[in-house]
C-alpha cells in the first residue's frame, strides 16, 4: 500500500502514469485551477509540467500568475524570468514580472518590463496604467503624466486612467487639473465610487469641505464596504464640527474592522478630546497592539495615562518615545511634569532643563537652515511641518505630528491600481453587475468575514448518513481553493476510490465519490466521465446529475474563455435603471429537439440546453430541492431567456421564502427587464435576508 501511495503525484488521468505524464492535459488542468482562483493546487499541476518538460516557457508563466496572488511576489518574479529565458517574445509575461517587481517596490526594474512589453504592444491598457503608477510612486510626477496622457490618447473613455492621472496632478500639488481629471471620471462613469472617494479627499484638501461630505456620501452610498471612506468622511465632519457625525463613521468602521488602526487611532484622539480618556486609552491600546513601534500612539496613550493618574505607565511610555525620537522636545516637557506627579522633583528638573537646552540649540540650528528631525539627523527627505497642515497619512511617521488625525492613506490606493487587474480572476469580467453564482456540490466553502447561515438539505443530509464519508458533502456557491494539505488529500482519494472499483466497478456511489474529488481538483474531464457513469449505473441519482450540469457549465466557461476574439461566458447583467430591454430568447424552441452545434454560439446553447436536462432530471427526482430551480434560472440568464429564468426563481422562493441569493438573482433580472419596482422589492428582500451587496445596487438604481 506505501508504494501505492507514493505514485499520488502521478495521478492525472485516474489510473498510475509511470514516467512520462501528457503535458498538455495537466497543462489544461492546471489552467482549469488557476481560472478558478485555486492557485495552491494550480501551482501544483504547473510543478508536474515543469519536472517533465523544464524546457516549457509557458508553466513557469502560469505558476507565476498563481504565486503574485497568493503574494509571493519574489517567487512570481523568479518564474517569470525562467518563462522568458525560454521564451522572450511572450509580452504578457513582461506585465506580470513588472506587477511583481512593483509590489517588491522596484519600480525602476517595474518600468522596465512594462516599457519592454510596450515595445511589443504600445497601446496596452494595463501595462501603460502600471507604468505611470510605478513613475508617480518614484515621484517622478512628470513621466507619469506623460505616460498616462499616452495612455488616454488610446483609451479616450477609460475611467481608472482619468483618476490616476488625477491622483498624479494632486500629488504634484496640481489641484485645477487634477479636479479635472476627476470630473472626467465622473462624467465617464457615474457609479463607480473611487471616482468619489478620491474627488472627496481632493476637496477636503482645497478645504471645500461641504463638496468633500457630498462626494464621500456618495461613494460610501456605492461601496459601503471601503473603510477608507468612511475614515476620509470622518475627517470632514471632525472639521465641520460635526462630532457626532465623526464618531459615528469611526464606530461603523470599528464594527466593520475591530483591529483597523486608523479608525482606533482617529477615535482615540477624538474621545481624548471630549475627556473619555479611559476609553481613549483603550484604543490606543488596540493600536499599539498591531503596530508596537507606533510611537504617535505610544506618546498619545502617555499623555492619557498621566490624565487619569498613571504615572508609572506614564513614565514608561515616554521612554520608548524619547529612546527613539532623542530631539522630541515635547516629550522631555511632558515627562518632567509626571516626574513631578510622582515626587521626583529631581528627575523631573533634569528633564525640564535637558528639554530647555535642546530647544534652544535646535532653534539655532533651524535659523541656519537645518532641518532637524526627532531623531536629532539632518533629513533632508523629511517633510517640514506646516502648522495649518488637518491631517497627516499613515505612512508619516513624524513624531511632531502626534496629535494630527489620520487620512486614508494614499499610497494604498496607488497600490491597489495596479494590483486589481493581475491579481483575482485571471480572465477580464468587464461587467456592470454579477449574478449570484452557481450552486454546486462539493466539500470545502469560502469562509467570509460576514457569514450568513449555511446551507443545508436534506438529499444531500442523508447522502452523507448513507454513505460515512470521511467529508461531508454541502451545497454552496462561494466554493474555497484547496491548500496543499487538501489537494493531497483529493489525491489520495482518488487513488483509494480507483482501487475500490477494480473490485465494485458497477458502485455508482464510489464513481460519484470520485467524481467530486476530480471536480474539487479541476479535472473537469475525469470528473464528467465519472458522473456520466454514476448515472448510468444508478439513474436515480440526482446529485449526480447536478453537478454534472456544474460541470458542464465549468467547461463552458474555461472553453469560451480559451477562444480569443470569442464572446466571454459570465453571468452578469448590464443594468440601466427605468429602460425596459426586451429579453433576448435562446435558440432552443423545441425542448426534445437539440441541433448539432455549428459554430461556438450554437455550442453554448447547446451545452445550456443539456444542463437545463440535468436540472428537470434533478427536479422530476427531488421536486423540493431548491438550488436546481435557481441554477437553471442562471443558465436562462446565460441564455439571454430572462422571462424563463424570473420563473425558476420564483418557483426557488415559492420552496424556501427565504432563499436570500433568489430574491437577489431575481432583482437584477427584473430591473434589466425595465421592471424597476419589482426588481428593487426584490433587492431589498435579498439585503433584509443578508446580502448587503444588495444595497448599493438599489442605491445605484434609484440614484436618479
């Protein structure tokens, strides 16, 4: 059995492959999990094609792709430079190291791929958006001006490039052109609440404040998940004297993210100043929980803890901030004061004295033209201190700006520019509004920071009590990527339920066992053979034929996304609020009646009509099982049939009222029917049961 065990990673096809694997099929599966988001079990199979044929550019691009999302920026940038000692011609290679070598912070090495891959294909989007990110992190604010300018000759209405070439003119102090690049970005894309929440903050620095709450307001109306604008929101009330209001937006981030460093930090201040010291101090404490070298709030929580009488903590906390900020005259001052607290009337002269002394040498050294930091160096890259300056960003360590309340920081949300386009789904949605997804059959599911009760059923409750399967089959559709751990363990089953058919092999179960296990895997080949087989041999099985419409559905996807120049397969939906679109049909009139596919379109409708036939075979078996009605109501979606696909969810809902993802999928497609009212009634259902994404879309749809 050990020698057995030992052939696991040979395992491709469902049977032991001695020494030669087919590349080209692992290639495919690999691609299947890293499409997928599975990138442990993706880099998995790319390791399998490398071992075999180390001469192939392409697995190591692959692999790559897979490491730059999991943050294994170093081991991304590795690979891609091996792909392209094989292969220098693939330019796509070229954008993935430079996002790479920009999230290690070598720009310079950033922009040199990005220029490489241009050479290839000037009029790239993603690669000349990066490039200009990478000059403005360097802040060479010029070439990043020139380079998106580039950028928007050739995408005239791209919305992402207006604002950052607005963030670029703001960084430069360029307040005129970067509100006009701004507005730009409105005009192009009035629902998208980065436009928003970068314009906001504009505003509040040109102390437009009232504009400031009004763009913030809205942007949080659109995505009232970023905690950014929140925090941005609550700087403008702080200085609209709108304390309430302040400390409301600091609490709903505090709900949001109890450990966010920004709302403890802004908080704390704030509670310090209504005398809520206590409470003050806690939150500093949270923060110096998470950051213990933040010595603004290190400093902050002494200042409190002399307040409400704890000198010795007092005392302490002074000495890590003076310890590391030697010339920070106010720390000397505040420490001698609790040294007198505590009678010790000695050290605390010694510290009056010693704070008296160096400032008045560092005021000589000032009138000279120093620049003199906390630390007592000379800095010439240190930021003077403006004394109207409201805020300072998270990344200004500047002692002398303790008392300064905390702005989202900037420099976070360059960096998510570059990163959103390489990092997440490999294949570009470029979509308004996603349906909620599939249902399948599997083992594993997402955990999410807001859970929302699990699914359950009963066929699948008393599958798992028939057979005593070491996991327990559930049905969700937020399926989870597999770790290492999990992917070995998938393979081993395999093997273990390949050996129990040499002795069973008419058992539909173990087929359908098997079966989950290549589909958890990716081998969606070997998966649909086994639930083809399943069926065969046991045609009441109706989680069989489910996920054989999962499957079906898999394939279709990864397909259409492989054809280049091809209509891309999602669910989405483009929504225009108050336009009724009629309903596009599908091309299937006659239900017995399936063509033979001619061209990739007809092959979709095709393939649709073959899932819609597992999910009636799932129904005429389990009439009550929910998720076959709300996946075929999906697939009508796919189909462009929307009256058909508000049908099956309705008849979802009639079986649970309070099927929460229904009432969701059915909103969107009535407001794309133009049947605003119903849609919205339906959104709200969804949001009251717990999808808050259902919100914003309503907000979106009666903006106007």
């Amino acid at each position: 059995m050990k020698k057995v065990l030992t052939l696991l990673f040979l395992i491709i096809n469902g049977a032991v492959i001695s020494a030669q694997i087919n590349t080209d099929r692992v290639m495919s599966i690999g691609r299947n999990a890293l499409y997928f988001e599975d990138y442990v079990l993706s880099i998995q199979y790319f390791n399998q094609v490398i071992r075999s044929k180390p001469y192939m550019a392409e697995p190591y691009l692959f692999r790559a792709i897979a490491k730059l999302n999991l943050d294994d920026y170093k081991g991304a940038e590795d690979d891609i430079t091996l792909c392209l000692e094989r292969n220098p011609f693939l330019v796509y290679a070229y954008q993935c190291r430079g996002a790479a070598r920009h999230s290690l912070q070598d720009y310079t090495g950033a922009i040199a791929d990005y220029s490489k891959g241009l050479k290839y294909r000037p009029e790239d989007k993603q690669m000349l958006l990066n490039k200009g990110i990478a000059f403005a992190q360097m802040k060479d604010y010029d070439d990043a001006v020139l380079v998106l300018d580039t950028l928007l000759r050739y995408h005239p209405k791209f919305t992402n490039g207006y604002l950052t070439r607005g963030s670029v003119f703001a960084e430069k102090g360029d307040s005129i052109n970067a509100l006009t690049d701004y507005n730009k970005a409105v005009s192009l894309d009035k629902y998208y609440a980065p436009v928003y929440g970068q314009r906001g903050l504009l505003y509040f620095q040109m102390d437009s404040l009232k504009n400031a709450l009004a763009d913030l307001t809205e942007a949080i109306r659109l995505n009232p998940k970023q905690e950014g604008y929140y925090i941005n929101r609550g700087l403008v009330r702080y200085h609209l004297n709108d304390l309430r209001g302040t400390m409301s937006d600091y609490d709903i981030v505090i709900n949001m993210d109890p450990n966010n460093i920004i709302a403890r930090f802004n908080r704390g201040l704030l509670r310090a100043q209504v005398g809520d010291n206590n409470r003050s101090i806690e939150d500093f404490d949270v923060v110096i929980k998470q950051e213990p070298d933040n010595f603004s709030a290190i400093f902050n929580r002494a200042l409190l803890r002399e307040e409400v009488g704890d000198y010795r903590g007092a005392v302490s906390d002074f000495n890590s901030v003076l310890e590391e900020y030697p010339n920070f005259v106010p720390g000397y001052y505040a420490r001698s004061m609790v040294k007198k607290q505590m009678h010790d009337i000695k050290g605390s002269d010694q510290d009056y004295w010693l704070a008296y002394e160096l400032e008045q040498k560092l005021r000589k050294e000032k009138a000279q033209g120093k620049k003199i930091t906390g630390k007592g160096i000379i800095d010439e890259n240190e930021e003077e201190i403006v004394d109207n300056e409201k805020t300072r960003e998270k990344s200004d360590k500047n002692i002398e700006k303790f008392n300064r309340l905390i702005v989202y920081d900037k420099s976070e949300e360059e960096s998510s520019k570059y990163k959103n386009e390489i990092r997440g789904r490999v294949q570009d949605k470029n979509v308004k509004v996603d349906l909620s997804p599939q249902f399948a059959i599997t083992f594993y599911e997402k955990v999410e920071t807001f859970k929302r009760p699990t699914f359950a059923d009963k066929m699948i409750a008393d599958y798992n009590r028939k057979l005593q399967l070491p996991l327990q089959l559930q049905i969700t559709n937020n399926e989870a990527p597999l770790n290492d751990a999990q992917a070995n363990y998938h393979f081993e089953s395999i093997n273990n339920y390949s050996l129990k058919l040499n002795d069973n092999p008419t058992d539909a179960n173990i087929y359908f066992c098997r079966g989950i296990d290549f589909m958890i895997l990716q081998d969606l080949t070997e998966a649909m053979q086994d639930f083809d087989r399943a069926i065969d041999l046991d045609p009441n099985l109706a989680i069989a034929y489910f996920n054989r419409a999962i499957i079906r559905y898999k394939q279709l996807e990864i397909n259409n996304y492989s054809q280049e120049n091809k209509e891309t397969l999602d669910m989405s939906l483009s929504i225009q609020a108050g336009k009724k679109k009629p309903a596009a049909q599908g091309q299937f009139t006659n239900p017995n009646e399936i063509v033979n596919p001619q061209t990739e379109k007809d092959n979709r409708f095709y393939q649709y009509e073959f899932m819609l036939r597992d999910y009636d075979s799932v129904i005429q078996l389990n009439p009550d099982f929910i998720y076959a009605y709300f996946n075929k109501g999906n697939i009508y979606c796919a189909k462009k049939d929307f009256r058909s696909a508000v049908q099956e969810y309705t008849k979802a809902i009639s079986k649970d009222a309070e099927f929460a993802e229904a009432y969701f999928n059915r909103g969107l497609t009535r407001l794309y029917l133009g049947d605003t009212e119903k849609g919205v009634a339906d959104l709200s259902k969804a949001g009251e049961l717990g999808i808050i994404d259902a919100y914003s879309i309503i907000k979106r749809m009666t903006a106007d």
